[in-house]
C-alpha cells in the first residue's frame, strides 16, 4: 500500500503540471501562433534592413558630373522622404500580425474550456490567470521571435542587404514582440474569462468600424496636405488606416452576402447548396476573421501593385518634363554649339539630338520660363512624359505670327560665299564691313559664322566685295537663316549701304537671294537679309504654346497676345498664344510658355542682330548612356528622364511594400489554416451525423471544399475590389505626399498587374491546399465518424 504519511505534491507543482499540459494539448495552435509572430518579425526586419540598404547605397556610383557633396544632399533629401513613409509598412505588419495573434489567442481559449474551468475549480484565480497567460505568450513571442529573426538575416543576404542588415532593426522586432506578447496575453485571457456579452461585443464592434471610418474619411481629407520631409504621422497610418477600412468593408458585404444567400439555398431540394451556405451563416464569427486577413491581404496587393506603377509613372513623368527629353545636358552660361549636338548625337545609345533653350523671361510681373527647340525635334527628341506633353500643340501655329523659311544649302556644301556692292551714302567714303552668316544644322542647332574677304577697296563706291566662310562643323545639311551686316569699331559714324548681288554654297548652287541695308545715324550692324518669309524683317510676334496656369495667371486665352522680357537683359519678344497645354518640356515651371527655335531666332532677328542661342542639349535615347554622354560634353551633369537620386532612395518603398505584402500573405495563410484546422475539430461531431443520414465521405468532403472554397474566394474577390476602391482614394496622393520633386501635373492611377497577378495567384494556390487538406481530412474522418449517445 502507499505511504500516505509520505509528502505530495504541493498544489503550486501540481497546477503547474496541469497549465503544462494545457499547453501541451494545444501544440498546434500555439505553434501557429509562434509562426505568425516569427513571420511578423522577419518581414518587418527584412523591409527596415532592404530600405536601409537602400540609402547606404544611393548614388554610388554617383551621377555623371555630379558633386559628391550634392549627392549626398539628395540621398539626405531621400531618407527624411522614406523615414516619413517607412512607418506605414511596420504599421500595416503589426496590424496584420496582431489580428491573426488575437484570433489564435481566441480560438485556443475556445478550445480550452474544459480545461480552464477544470483549474478554476483548483482554486485557480484571477491574478494567477493573468500571470500564466503572459508567461504563454512571452514564450510564444520569444521563440516566434527567434525563428523569425533567424529567417530575416538569411533572406537580408539573399537581397543583397548583407546578413547583419537583418539583425540591425532588432529593437523594431522586440517591439513588436512585446505588442505581439500583450495582444496574444489579453485575447486570451478575454476569451477564457467570458465576461463579454454579445450584445457589448456588437457595440464594441460598430465604434471600432464607426472610428475607423471617420479615421479614413481624415486621412483622405488630409493626405494630399502632407509633408514628404521627416515623420508625418498621416502619411505613416495612411496605408493602414484606409486599408483596414476597405477590409472590414468588405468583411460586412461578406457577412450580409452569407446570410442572404443562405435563406434561398436552404430551399433547394438537394442537401447542396443549402448546408454548406447555412453552416458558413451559422459560424459567421469564426470565419470573420479569415475573411478580414485574406481579404486585406488581396487589398494589400492590391494597393502595392498600385502604388508601384503610379511611383514609377509619376516619378518618371516628372523627371521627363523636367529634362525635356530622355537625356539632357545644361552649358549654361555659354550657349551650344551645332558640334556639340553631334557629338552628343554620336554617342552610343543615343538615337537624336539637338539644342535647345530654357531661359527665364518676365510677362509683366510674372517670372516665367520660355523654353524653345526646333520643330523638327518634337517627333523625335523632346519627350511626351508619358502623355503630359501635348507635342502636337507645341507645333500650333497662330495667324499673324511670324514664319520662317530657311534656304537650303545642300548636302554638298562646305562654305558660303557672299558678293555685295558697298557703297558710301551722301558722298561719304566706303568704310570696311563685316559679315556674318546664321546658319542652322539639319538638327536645328544655331550658329553664327564670320565671313572674311579680302581687303575692301576705297573710294565712295559702289565696291563689290566678296566674303565667304566654311561651314562649321554641325551635321548637315546646313541651312541659311540669315545674313548680317556690321562695320568694325571707329570715330566716326558708317555711312555707308550695301546690296547683295551673289549668295553662294560653295560645292553647291548659287542661290536666289535678294537684300540690302543701310548703316546710318550711328546705326553700326543690320540684318542684310533674313528668311523670314516675306515680312520683310516687320517685327511679327511669334507662335507659342502656353501653359494653362500661365493663361489663368494672365486672363488670357488662344489668339491673345503677350508680351515678355528676357530676364537679365533689355531684350524684349511678342507671342500670341496658339495652344493652351498642361506642360511646357524642359522647366518644372507652372507658368512656362513652348515657343519653336527657327521662328524665335527668326523673331529675334526682325529686332536686332544678336539671337539668344540654345543652352542646352537634348537627346533621346536609352538614359544608361549618361556616363558616356557627360564624357562626351566635358564631364557636365547629365539630366535623364530616369527619378534622380532623391527619387530612386524613395523608390526603394516599392520593392519593400512587396516585401511586407508576402509577408502578409504568409501570416493570412498560417492563420488560415489554424482556424480551419479548429473548425474541423469542433465539427467532428458533425461528420458522423451526416454519415449517419447517408451522406457519403466523399459528398462531405466536397461540401466542405465548396463551403471553403466559396469563404476565401468570396474574401479574394472582396479584398480586390476594397483594393482597388482603397488604392483610388490614396495612392496618387500617397505618392506625392512621399516623394520629393513630383510636378503638381503629374496624376493618374496605374497598376502593375504581372506582379499582382503572380502575388494573388500565389495567395490563391496556398488557399487552394489549405482547402483540398481540409477537404482531404474531413474524408478521412468521415469514413469512420459514428454518432455518440449524447448525439443521439
């Protein structure tokens, strides 16, 4: 016989064995648990460390003919965007992971019923209870956390972040293992204590969604205010706030869907539809939430995939209109030459170029930019931006503005000789003159050569006098704008007029021109002749396309004229508007006006003798040539349609909210299957009542494949649509509030749908398994289920 005189167990070891093999009886949902704090945790890590990585390696190498110092101002200028952006995915994860924790919390709680109220009867209080549940959930969080932190430094090295870089947003993962712990802890001590009516819990629920709708409806209203430098709390809960929305959005259509569909298939003859739509009425609670993480997570991708194509539309756009073309180099302050744009043209890469002006002018106290290129250009170097640059209203001509018919010299032509009588006016002796040519490469690049001849006769004349120069080097064939006439410095005033007799392309033909000019009352230079196409060198405004912010500024409209200032300069020039556009290629500026080079240098010319040459060149080609490009121009900055620096460091948001979208997609799954796993085992009573009324083992399986398989695909289809509403009202937004230099005009909504195609179709397969398993047991046990006498 025992020994009853010998000592037992004291009761604190006795309820210690028993919480142990509590804990034990529930392997897999605390396992579950585990896996949904450890994948948690690794994407957060993963997502901190890729855009850290992101940042460490912005602008190495750095842009062609950049400044390191200026470099790094942008990746600063990058990092203050991203760490105001940055939150927003930790935030998402967390939600994501607290949910799922706290359904598991529950569902374990439910399953332990018996058990608790087993050590409730040992005495077992309130305090104790407490204790216990935080002990459970700190080691499901610790070994959650050490798993999850041992996957992110494997895939930080596959990324190419480096293995440490995982480890490096420790403090974020404890923190997250804490929150984790506390929701884990409170949704189970809840669940086991009971204490929560239904009625509370509705009323808990409807200001929960009441404050998340208002919360949405304040992120919507102030977004697009947002700042992109430094924290902003709007930008950081904006993703979750009204991804969370559209969730629970969706999960209410799903909840009243299932219970209207429920009633008329129930009427059905057949036990299909009727049972399986009733059962997924009946258990509405249970399947809520699968329903919310599934359908989220489809939002989530969603919205990435959104948020994705709209960063890289809209940054591009902005850098293109910026730039003018898909490559661009400034020589301000000297002007460019016809040589340059060749050599720019003959870069590998590089399919065209040409010059190009973008030069500040006023339009009466308005500053303003006035950027010209040749026409030529816009069918084949200036950029469309993806649709901001209208080229075809660029090209608008307006009546009554000036024309322009440049000669052409021909393919042949090396030089220009020019013959004119020089004669002395009212007696006064020939004076020596100087000419000079305004020629235009086949590229439209401008440029202005200086004739010599030999020495001009005296006397009062008429002297003929001949001058020629070779043609520059440029790509031909080359075109003559106009001729210039000028007299080199002296006391005394010219008297003197000229008349040409012979213009000719020396290796080509002679050619058809005709002019004359007059240097008196102290008047030093003139226009010989001009290709202005008959106006007979009248000062004629010029076409130009205006932008519309200009017009409005102005109170203008198509036919009206303008006058501007070139500013810095006495020069002055006359438009008449021909077209209202959006943006003007080549400036950021809202108030801009496109005006074409030839009949701006035309217009130039009926005014004066001198031009305003191009500034720049511009080329279109593949943006990889920039290095080359810059080596080719003397090592200048080169501009790209490409986002810059600042640009590509925010940019790294986009891979990284792919990053957090797979890691919710595994958190959905794993709580999935939990809850699906806890489903069937409450409902293994159920197969041999079925079995027991005849219903095959294989006819149950299919029931509860369709019955499943209707709940996801139900909250797939729910979670696409809140996606698309969620990705509506704030992805533009979103990407302006984040991302530095994004033009005001810069808009739209895209969708990169080959990534998001493969991320659902991924989601779905995953789903699909956890189905056919679910399907597979319920077949299994259905062979054998009986009916127990408290069933009977």
């Amino acid at each position: 016989m025992p020994d009853r005189s010998a000592p037992g167990p004291s009761p604190a070891a006795s309820a210690a064995r028993l919480l142990l093999r509590r804990s034990g009886a529930r392997t897999g949902l605390l396992a579950s648990a585990a896996a949904t704090v450890a994948v948690a945790v690794a994407t957060v890590c993963l997502v901190l460390a890729w855009l850290g990585h992101a940042v460490a390696v912005a602008g190495d190498p750095p842009p062609p003919g950049v400044d390191a110092a200026d470099v790094a101002d942008e990746v600063a200028a990058g990092a203050a965007a991203l760490a105001s952006a940055a939150p927003a995915l930790v935030l998402l994860v967390a939600l994501l992971a607290g949910t799922a924790v706290a359904q598991l919390a529950r569902l374990i709680a439910a399953a332990r019923e018996h058990e608790t109220a087993t050590i409730r009867t040992r005495g077992f209080s309130g305090a104790q209870a407490w204790a216990t549940d935080a002990a459970e959930g700190a080691v499901v969080a610790l070994v959650g956390t050490a798993a999850g932190l041992i996957v992110a430094v494997g895939a930080s090295a596959l990324v190419g972040a480096g293995p440490l870089a995982g480890l490096a947003p420790w403090p974020w993962a404890l923190a997250l293992a804490v929150l984790l712990t506390a929701v884990f802890a409170g949704a189970l001590r809840r669940g086991e204590a009971r204490r929560t009516s239904a009625r509370a819990a509705r009323a808990t629920t409807a200001a929960v969604v009441a404050v998340l709708l208002l919360a949405t409806g304040l992120v919507v209203w102030q977004l697009p205010l947002a700042r992109g430098a430094g924290f902003d709390p709007i930008v950081a809960v904006a993703p979750a706030v009204v991804l969370s929305a559209g969730a629970v959005v969706a999960l209410a259509v799903f909840g009243a869907g299932a219970v209207a569909w429920a009633r008329p298939a129930a009427s059905a003859p057949a036990l299909e539809p009727g049972y399986p739509a009733r059962q997924v009425a009946r258990r509405l609670p249970i399947f809520a939430v699968a329903v919310l993480l599934v359908a989220l997570t489809v939002a989530q991708a969603v919205f990435t995939a959104s948020y994705g194509a709209t960063w890289t539309a809209m940054t591009s756009d902005s850098a293109a209109v910026r730039a003018g073309a898909d490559l661009r180099v400034d020589t301000t302050p000297r002007p460019v030459t016809p040589a340059e744009v060749a050599d720019a043209a003959a870069v590998p890469g590089i399919d065209a170029a040409t010059g190009a002006l973008a030069t500040d002018v006023e339009v009466g106290e308005l500053d303003a930019q006035l950027v010209a290129a040749p026409g030529s250009s816009l069918d084949t170097v200036v950029t469309t931006a993806g649709g901001l640059v209208d080229t075809a209203a660029l090209a608008a001509t307006a009546d009554g503005t000036v024309t322009t018919d440049p000669v052409d010299l021909g393919d042949a032509a090396t030089a220009v000789r020019v013959t004119l009588d020089v004669a002395g006016i009212d007696g006064a002796n020939v004076v020596p003159v100087q000419l000079a040519a305004v020629l235009l490469d086949a590229t439209g690049a401008p440029a202005v050569v200086n004739l010599a001849g030999d020495a001009m006769p005296s006397g009062a004349g008429p002297v003929s006098y001949t001058a020629q120069a070779d043609l520059p080097t440029g790509t031909a064939p080359w075109r003559l704008l106009a001729l210039l006439l000028g007299t080199p410095p002296s006391p005394a005033p010219p008297q003197v007029s000229a008349t040409l007799t012979s213009v000719e392309a020396v290796g080509g033909d002679e050619l058809d021109l005709e002019g004359s000019a007059s240097l008196t009352g102290g008047t030093r230079d003139a226009v010989l002749w001009l290709a202005d196409g008959g106006d007979g060198g009248a000062e004629t405004p010029v076409s130009a396309a205006v932008t519309t912010a200009l017009a409005a500024r102005l109170g203008i409209g198509v036919g009206d004229q303008l006058e501007f200032r070139y500013a810095g300069a006495g020069r002055r020039g006359s438009a008449v508007v021909a077209s209202l556009v959006d943006a003007v290629p080549g400036t950021s500026a809202a108030l801009a006006l496109f005006v074409p080079m030839e009949t701006l240098l035309t217009s130039q010319l009926q005014r004066g003798t001198s031009i305003v040459t191009p500034d720049g060149v511009w080329a279109a080609g593949d943006t990889d040539a920039d290095y080359a490009l810059s080596a080719a121009l003397g090592d200048l900055p080169v501009a790209t349609s490409a986002p810059g620096v600042t640009a590509s460091v925010v940019g790294a948001l986009v891979p990284g909210w792919w990053i957090a979208t797979i890691g919710s997609a595994v958190l959905s799954l794993v709580a999935a299957l939990a809850i699906v796993q806890t489903l069937a085992i409450a409902r293994r009573r159920e197969l041999g009542v079925l079995r027991a009324a005849g219903v095959t083992a294989r006819r149950q399986a299919r029931m509860r494949a369709a019955e499943l398989g209707g709940v996801f695909g139900a909250a797939v289809v729910l979670g696409a649509a809140a996606g698309v509403l969620v990705s509506v009202l704030i992805v533009p937004s979103l990407v302006h509030a984040v991302t530095p230099g994004i033009l005001s005009i810069a808009g739209g909504l895209h969708l990169s749908w080959v990534p998001l195609g493969i991320a659902v179709a991924a989601l779905v397969v995953g789903l699909a398994a956890i189905v056919a398993a679910a399907a597979a047991g319920v077949r299994r046990a259905a062979r054998t289920a009986t009916v127990g006498e408290e069933s009977r």
